[in-house]
C-alpha cells in the first residue's frame, strides 16, 4: 500500500470512529489498543495514485485542574469549544461520574486530530476512568474500572529520632503512621512517651492498581515495644464493626485519648509549682502544654457536649468539654474554634475542636490542655480512665484463635 493511501486509511478512520485508537487512563499509565490498519474503499472514480491531502497531525495534550475549575471551564482553557465540552461533562455525569470531586491535583487528557478534539479522558481515582470518543453522532462515553489487589505485607522499624522518620526510614508513608498512633492512642502518648530505641512492626493490607501501590487499607495486627510492650489486633465483631484489642480480648479504645494532639512536644506538665513565664513568681500549673504550630488540629479527647466555646480571659480562646463520669476537659489559647462549635452542641472522640494557637496569656503557640474529674483538676497521665467494650463472651473463642494465629504470622514474617 502506498504511504498516501494508508494516511488515507487512517484519517478516514479517524473521522469515522472518532479515533481508531482508543485512549484510556489505566493505573498509572496511559494505553492503546493498534488501531485496525486495512484496505479503505475509496469513492468512485478515485485515483489510487493521486496525491492525497496530509492526514491531520495527532497530538495529545495535559489539561491540569485548579483550584475552583469544572469540567466545561477547564476544557475551555484547554481549546475545546463550549458546546463539545458541556455535551462531555453531560455524557459523563450520565455514566456515573461525580464531577462534583474535581480536585486541584486530577488533570484531563485531550486528544487532537488537527483542530478537532477526539478524545478526553479523566482519571476519577486509581479505580475508575472515564473516557469520551467523538463519532459522527457526537460523543461517546466509556466508564473503564480497575479491581483493587489487596496484598497483606509486613512492616517493621526501629525509633531513631521520631516514629514519623523511622517509617520514611522503611519507605512507607506518614499515612501508615497516622493509623498505627490511632490503634493505641488510648494506651500511649506518642508525644510524650516515645524513646529512641522504640521499636514497631505490623501487618497491613496495601492497596494496588496492577503494579502500582495506591492505599493502605487495615492494619491486621500491630505492635509497638517500648518501655512495655503494646499488641493490637483487630477483629471486626458482630454487626460489622472493626476494632482494635489486646491478646486478651480488652478493647484498646479507651473512653479517653492519651493526647489532643496527634504529634508534638510537651514544654510543660502538670506541676504546683512552676515559674511563670509571664506572669512571674511561682504558680500552680494544673495543665499538659504542648508545643505545636499555630493551626495544628486540636482534637476532644473523649465524646462530649460543649460547655463553652469562646474568649476566656488569660485562656484565650477557649473551650471547655463536658463528659460523662464527671470529666470535664479544657483546650485554651485556640487561634480559633472549629466550625459550628458553640454551647450544647455535642463532639465526638477525635473530632476537631478548634486549632492551636497563642490567644491570651502565651508566649508562643502551643495548646494549654487540662482534666478535671468532680470539679478538681487532675494529671490526665496519671488518671486512670474507664475502658472500652471488651470482646463479647460468645465471640471469645474465635477472637482467640484469630489473635493466635495473627501473632503468630506477625512474628514470623516481620521479626527483629
């Protein structure tokens, strides 16, 4: 076949099909399929050997999102006019597509043939893509899904000089981190008692589009060996719920986190006497201060209803928790209060309440945290608070040989 009659081909093709090669975003890459290459019938009367017009150049183009784009404005930016790019967004929304979840981060793949788009595609997440082919008959749209490979991998590491740094060290990412001080966040204050020397190792499920690691999903089993050593494994109970215990079937979830904050330091602990930094003398300092940046999440350590929210004199910003048992909890010199907070609205475990900061009587930013039981405040590291739902006793034996074999596998495939 000469070269002008097999660009021929391909351009008729092209204009007939929308494209004869059909582009879609896998995992992590783009792929083709060959186009079918044959004989097209040419009209009567053509002559095979005249020279034939240059098929139109393809090209394929990166739309990047930013912050506020939809789908017919960022289309518009890349060159498609407004009427192919509302009938697109209005075929994808028609397949499924929530277009609603834009992010600043996704980007749309076109392609031209010449001046005429004949294909986008948008990646919605590793698991879904979507893809619109032009025909004669206006756009076609295809939905391409991608069943996640759930692989169960160990992890294990050694504290050197922070649990963050020791799980870069392992190459995983903080986000690996995050859930590990959530298993035993009732049982340890990371901020406070991590040494190095700690060490740390765990069974996790690891989310993959084909060869590329996307998510973490639950960790199975997890330990963490410090000045004592802490075991959670996690078993999902009657009615579908996934929680963490220790060997003995104890529910690590206590009705108390150790610490409002995920991470810090502390500069100042529960003392009656201490040297005030501002005020002079020495005073009584019924409160754990961590040092964090101004705007670091401040989360209620334990279910409540809010008592107050608002300027407290010295305190600053301020905001009080009332909880059950006659414990109440006090969070000051907020930079400011988490939406909607205000008087009798009620919070939940881990819920952010408001952001660090250094309103009132503060000499840097950091959170001033205090616990009062019967109206008398306490040291929150020495009290001891009411513990969580322990395994039911019907659902005992199974809990044990599943944190049998559990352990066993952990020891195994990630031991020091």
């Amino acid at each position: 076949m000469s070269k002008r009659l097999l660009a021929l081909a391909l351009l008729s093709l092209a204009l007939a099909g929308g494209l004869a090669t059909k582009l879609w975003r896998g995992p992590g890459e783009v792929r083709t399929s060959p186009p079918p290459v044959g004989l097209v019938e040419l009209p009567p009367g053509a002559d095979p050997d005249q020279d034939q017009p240059d098929p139109p150049a393809i090209r394929v183009e990166t739309v990047d999102l930013e912050r506020g784009d939809t789908l017919v404005r960022a289309l518009g930016r890349g060159g498609m006019d407004g009427q192919s790019a509302n009938e697109i967004g209005r075929l994808l929304r028609k397949s499924g597509a929530d277009l609603r979840r834009l992010r600043p981060d996704d980007s749309l793949t076109v392609t031209w043939a010449g001046e005429r788009p004949v294909s986008v595609t948008w990646e919605a997440n590793a698991w879904l893509t979507f893809a619109a082919d032009a025909t004669e008959q206006g756009w076609d749209v295809h939905r391409f899904e991608v069943r996640p490979q759930v692989r169960v991998e160990p992890v294990r590491g050694q504290v050197l000089s922070s649990l963050f740094q020791a799980v870069e060290d392992v190459r995983e990412s903080p986000q690996l981190v995050l859930r590990l001080v959530e298993i035993f966040s009732s049982e340890l204050d990371f901020t406070a008692d991590t040494r190095p020397g700690d060490r740390f190792r765990l069974l996790v499920e690891k989310r993959y589009a084909g060869d590329r690691f996307v998510e973490y999903g639950r960790i199975l089993v997890a330990q963490y060996l410090g000045a004592r050593t802490l075991t959670g494994i996690g078993f999902e109970r009657a009615r579908d719920r996934f929680a963490y215990f220790d060997p003995a079937g104890r529910s690590l979830r206590k009705s108390f986190l150790k610490s409002p904050l995920e991470f810090t330091r502390i500069t100042s602990g529960f003392t009656y006497a201490r040297p005030h930094p501002i005020l002079g003398g020495v005073r009584p300092h019924l409160a754990i201060d961590y040092a964090a940046p101004t705007g670091t999440p401040v989360r209620a350590v334990a279910d409540a209803v809010v008592s107050s929210a608002g300027w407290d004199a010295g305190n600053g910003l301020s905001v009080l928790l009332h909880h059950r048992s006659g414990y109440r909890t006090m969070y000051n010199h907020l930079s400011r209060l988490a939406p909607g907070l205000r008087p009798g609205t009620q919070v939940a475990q881990r819920q952010v309440i408001g952001y660090v900061g250094m309103t009132g009587l503060a000499t840097g930013p950091h959170l001033d945290y205090r616990v009062a039981k019967n109206g008398i405040w306490v040291n929150p590291f020495s009290e001891k608070f009411i513990p969580g739902e322990p395994i039911d006793t019907a659902e005992r034996p199974e809990f044990l040989t599943h944190a049998r074999t559990l352990v066993t596998r952990l020891e195994r495939e990630a031991s020091f």
